[in-house]
C-alpha cells in the first residue's frame, strides 16, 4: 500500500503490476475536475466578454452572441486546462503510477474574483501523483501537459488561418483558443517553482530548451496573430 498528501488530503492506493495500466478515475476527480473547468470557463467568460472593473473599451468577444462567448471559454478551458492536467494523469497511469486531479477551492474563488477585476490569475488545481521517485518520470509526465497544449494551438491557429483565407469570422474566435492554449504551453515550461518546466529541466536540459523554444515560438505567432489582427466587426 502507497499513499501521498496533497494539502489537507491523503490518498492511498495499492500498487498494480501490468504491462500497461489501464487509465482509472473516481467519483471524486470527476466532480473536481468538472468544477474547476466550469470555474475557468466563467473566468474566461469574465475576460474576454463582459471585461472587468480595471478594463475599458470593447472586450474580445464582446460583439459576439452571448451563448457563442460561452463554447468559445468552455472549449479555451477545456483544452487549455483540462486536456492538460489529463495528459499529466493519462502519462503518470501508464507508466503504473497513482495519478488523479485535486481542485483547490481557494484558488478557484481568487480566479473568479481577479477575473472580474479584468486580469486572470489562476491556479484551479493540479495532477497529484504518487510513487514516482526519479527525474525521468517526472520530466515525461511533466512535459506531457504542455505538449498538449502546444498540440491544441497548432490545430486552432491552422483551422483558424484556413478561415481567414477562405473569408470566415470563424478565424477570430479560432485564434483565441489556439492564443490561451500557446499560452498556457509556454508559462509551464518555464522552469520556477512547481511548474512543469523545472521537472523537465531537472530531466533534460536539452529537452527543456527545446520543448520551451518550440512552445514560446507558437505562443508568440499566437499573440502577433491576435493583438496583430485585431477583433473583426462581428
């Protein structure tokens, strides 16, 4: 029997030995990692439709319908975030560990309020993983969350640049998923504290540079291709 404390909890789990463990969930991780996307989408929301207290002027998606405002922050959460912290879980399972996400409430409510402020800082949670002990797991499983990101914004920024070329509004929306995605990628790899970038620097330090090369590059196209553009007139 193994366990691991994350803040106030404590998980226990037994061991499996199979060839390849299979990916295993709970009741619990459902209800956390649900809430904690739901909890960034209105974050999203905050920001890029209604603005905030220290925001002026239109926001992003603010000319759009609200209900299309909504799926363009839940699909950012979900694959800026939830995507990421599942890669995490999916890489940590199958290397045989004990892996699951945990929410942290506090963190979540200083989103909400920060976002309506107009700026976010968000911290929803995080993969929680037991048993591992060398730096190779840890820097694998570690860059498996900003390669997805990295992976997710190169679709949106392709789908979005086809809908520019082909004349479609659709590109704006697309390019606001690919940004928060290169985003998310870039600021993890950077090698501080516990962000995913000091594990995979701790493993490869060739690794790391290039992996934060290659997701700086994608967050800066990602940026230029927003802020160069511009809103179009929905």
């Amino acid at each position: 029997m193994s366990s691991v404390r994350y803040g106030p909890y404590s998980y226990s789990w037994t061991p499996t030995q199979t060839a390849r463990p299979r990916v295993r969930t709970s009741r619990q991780e459902l209800v956390q990692i649900s809430g904690a996307f739901a909890v960034l989408t209105l974050d999203f929301l905050l920001i890029l439709y209604f603005g905030g207290l220290l925001t002026s002027g239109r926001t992003l998606l603010g000319a759009l319908p609200l209900w299309e405002a909504i799926a363009i922050a839940a699909t950012a959460a979900l694959t800026a975030f939830v995507a990421h912290e599942m890669a995490h879980k999916v890489s940590a399972q199958r290397g045989g560990y004990w892996a699951e996400f945990r929410w942290a409430p506090m963190w979540l409510a200083l989103s909400v309020v920060t976002s309506y402020l107009g700026f976010l800082f968000a911290a929803p949670g995080a993969t929680v993983i037991g048993g591992m002990g060398n730096p190779r797991d840890w820097g694998r499983t570690s860059l498996a969350g900003p390669a997805t990101n990295m992976g997710f914004a190169v679709a949106f920024y392709s789908g979005s640049l086809a809908a520019w070329l082909a004349g479609s509004v659709a590109f704006f929306p697309l390019l606001v998923i690919a940004f928060f995605n290169g985003w998310f990628g870039a600021f993890n790899l950077l090698p501080f504290g516990p962000l995913d970038g000091a594990k995979v620097l701790r493993w490869s330090p060739r690794t790391w540079i290039a992996a934060f090369v290659v997701a700086a590059g994608i967050a800066g196209v990602c940026v230029v291709g927003l802020y160069g553009f511009g809103a179009p007139q929905l």
